[in-house]
C-alpha cells in the first residue's frame, strides 16, 4: 500500500510539475504583446520591410529615421536566439506579409555557451529560413546581418567569424537571401575590433555603431 502511494504522489507530482512548465510564458512574451497592441493601436504598413532578430535590432530606436522613406516594422526583441525568432516567427514576421526582411541573431546563440556551437547556429538559420519560405512568397528577399564583432565578446571572436562564414555559404546556395557583411566594417586596419563602436556595456552599439550599419543596409532596401 505504500509502495501504491508513493508511486501515486511521485505521478501527481510529474503532472504538476509539466503543468506548471505548460503554463510558463516563453520568454520575450511581454514584448511580443506589446508589439501586437502596437499594432491594433497603429496599423503597420502594408508591404513594409521587418527587421527581426534580438538587441542590436531592438536597440536602434531611431531606425526609421535612419531610413526615411522606408515603411520599416522594427521587431528585434529582447536578448533573442534564434530560437526564439523561430518560435515567434508568426508575431514578428508572418503576420506582416512583408515585402523585405532582415535578420539579425545568431549572436547570442554562441554567447549561450561552448554547447552551442557554429554548426548548431547554422542548423537553426536554415529552420527560420525554412518557415518564412514555407510560408511567404519565394521572391520576398530576406537579407541575413553578419554576426557583429564587439569588446565584450572578442573571446568569442573565432566562434562568430565560422558562423558567419557556414551561413554564408548556405546563403550562396539559396535564392532570394543574401549575406550583408557588416563583420568587417567595425574592425580596423588590425582586424581588431573598433573600441569607440560601443556603449558603456561594450558589447551594444551607439550612435557610431549605427551609422556603420546603415551606410551598409541603405543600399540593399527594397524601394
């Protein structure tokens, strides 16, 4: 009999335990809301372009003033994997229908640890490529940013160039997508990474920083 209650006690506390896992929101759920009462508070344009992925993207506040003319959907949330793009894909691309979009994660990915490795990276690039073409038109392009360098991360240096260069030979293989090399401009002529590129975290960009990127981007918009 005891050997009965126990087995009964250790299950319901198996079911527990998953429920109380089913019930935890992803993380990132706040912002992925905040981004859906954005939307029914101003409705994006149609046919815009969406920058996706974790802080870099997040972090550029004044994106649309760095491309005036371009309807461009800022959805770059918290410290994002690629994981997490995937599992957001609906919220963050989809559901824009967009004519263009921009991808910036991976980073964070090899920041998670030694396990994660560039090969993992690429295999969870190729999943998100896998679910916009499945499920938007073939011809919208999608334009993957290089894995950037930073102070804070140069130790991880090595990791970044070969997931950078594995997702750009992917990409090579592909139609519609492009690698944008955004790597090489915040290095200088050392191949050391530009100290006067980042904020007080040395990892997250300021002003500088963007300008790089968006003297990059601009060209490559959609009109």
């Amino acid at each position: 009999m005891n050997k009965f209650i126990l087995s009964c006690c250790l299950l319901l506390g198996v079911n527990f335990l998953t429920i109380a896992q089913s019930s935890s929101p992803h993380p990132f759920q706040e912002e992925i809301n905040a981004f859906a009462k954005a939307d029914s508070l101003y409705s994006p344009v149609k046919n815009s372009i969406v920058f996706v992925g974790s802080s870099s993207f997040r972090m550029w506040t004044n994106i649309n003033d760095n491309f005036p003319g371009y309807p461009i959907i800022n959805r770059g949330f918290g410290g994002s994997v690629l994981t997490d793009v995937i599992y957001y894909a609906k919220e963050t691309i989809l559901k824009y229908q967009p004519k263009q979009i921009y991808i910036y994660c991976g980073e964070n990915d090899i920041a998670a640890g030694e396990a994660v490795s560039s090969e993992i990276v690429l295999t969870r690039f190729k999943e998100l490529f896998k679910i916009i073409r499945t499920n938007l038109n073939a011809s919208v392009p999608i334009v993957f940013v290089s894995l950037k360098p930073s102070v804070a991360r140069w130790n991880m240096q090595e990791r970044i160039v070969k997931t950078n260069n594995l997702i750009q030979q992917y990409i090579a293989t592909q139609k519609n997508v492009s690698f944008l090399d955004i790597h090489s401009a915040m290095l200088d002529a050392n191949g050391q990474v530009l100290n006067d590129l980042f904020i007080g975290d040395n990892l997250h960009m300021n002003a500088k920083g963007y300008q790089i990127w968006q003297k990059i981007i601009a060209p490559t918009l959609v009109k």
